[in-house]
C-alpha cells in the first residue's frame, strides 16, 4: 500500500467525483492513519461523511481538524455547514463567520452562510451573503443560483421578484458548474415565481 497520504486523498478524491462516497471515505482513513496529524485529511473526510449522510462522525472529524489546523478556513466553513444540518443555526453561522474572518474572500462560506441566514428567516442577510458571493466570484454559479432560490421562495414577499430569479438562475445555467440538480431547480423555482413556464 502506499505510504503517502496524498496519493490515498487523491483517489477518495476521483471516487467523490463519481459519487462513490464508500471507497472515498475509507481511502481517507487510510489518509488519515498515515498522518493522524494533518488535519486536512480529516476535513475531506468530513465532507465525505456528511455527503453519506453521518453528521455526527462529519462533526468529529471537523472537530479534530480545527483543533489541529486553526487557521484552516474549510475547517470552520465545514463544519458551520455541518452544524447547519443537524439544525444547529446559531454553531453553524458562528462557524462560518469566523471562517469568513480568516477569509474574507471565501465565496463558498458566504454562500453556506446565506443558506444559514435563509434557513433561519433572516433574508436580508442571506441576501446580503449572497450578494457578496457574486462580487467576489462573478464566474461561480453558486451565488447566483443561490440569489434566484431566495428570490424565487422567500416566504417573506419583499424579498421575492420572480423576474430578477429567473435571471440569476439563467445566469447561473450557464457558468461552469452551473447544470448541479439544485441550480436547476432555483430555474425553476424562479420560472414558477415569475409564472414564465415556458
């Protein structure tokens, strides 16, 4: 077997890729058994097994990899987006806020953190969030698909505006990375709002 840890990330890495969340997360305890210290093996791990659905391992390894990696901004950001599954909104934007503070310029943290803020009620922030995800990345589909949900499902009327929606989200469909399940659907969330199912 080989005896570098990266070769066993690398692998885990291809089988995230296609979606085989098994193999991945034993390839990374083989990472991690070879160097229990580094704490970025555990990071990929735990976004592996919140994938599989298993926050309470995901938090472990999140846990461990902020204790042992401080500065590391995925640690916290992943972590937040662990504790924003298991329910835990006030963990999880005290998470992502202080990944944030390491980062200012992480566009993913924002946008975990918009989903937060949404999921919570407070839409003005969520956009705000959202918004800073774009200026950041103009080329990343995620704050725009993530813009057109809010827009497109706020429970709250002056937060929607099914035109804008579909704009954003039409925008999105057509950046790399734009075709995910989910910014498919905020298309056509934004199609219902705006009532253009066309």
């Amino acid at each position: 077997y080989p005896t570098n840890p990266n070769v066993w990330l690398a692998r885990a890495q291809v089988y995230v890729a296609a979606g085989k969340y098994d193999p991945a997360a034993a390839d990374l305890t083989r990472a991690v058994e070879l160097e229990p210290d580094a704490g970025g093996y555990r990071m990929w791990r735990a976004q592996v097994y919140d994938a599989m659905g298993q926050p309470e391992k995901a938090l472990d390894d999140c846990n461990e990899a902020v204790r042992l990696a401080p500065g590391n901004v995925m640690g916290w950001s992943q972590r937040g987006w662990v504790y924003a599954g298991m329910g835990e909104d006030d963990k999880a934007i005290a998470d992502l806020s202080h990944a944030i503070n390491l980062d200012p310029t992480d566009t993913l943290t924002f946008a975990r953190r918009g989903f937060v803020y949404g999921a919570a009620g407070n839409y003005a922030q969520a956009r705000s969030d959202f918004e800073q995800a774009i200026r950041l990345d103009g080329n990343n589909p995620l704050g725009y698909a993530a813009l057109a949900w809010l827009m497109a499902t706020a429970p709250d009327a002056q937060f929607r505006n099914g035109k804008s929606a579909v704009a954003y989200a039409e925008h999105a469909t057509k950046l790399p990375g734009g075709s995910a399940p989910w910014m498919l659907a905020a298309l056509a969330a934004a199609q219902a709002e705006s009532g253009d199912l066309a």
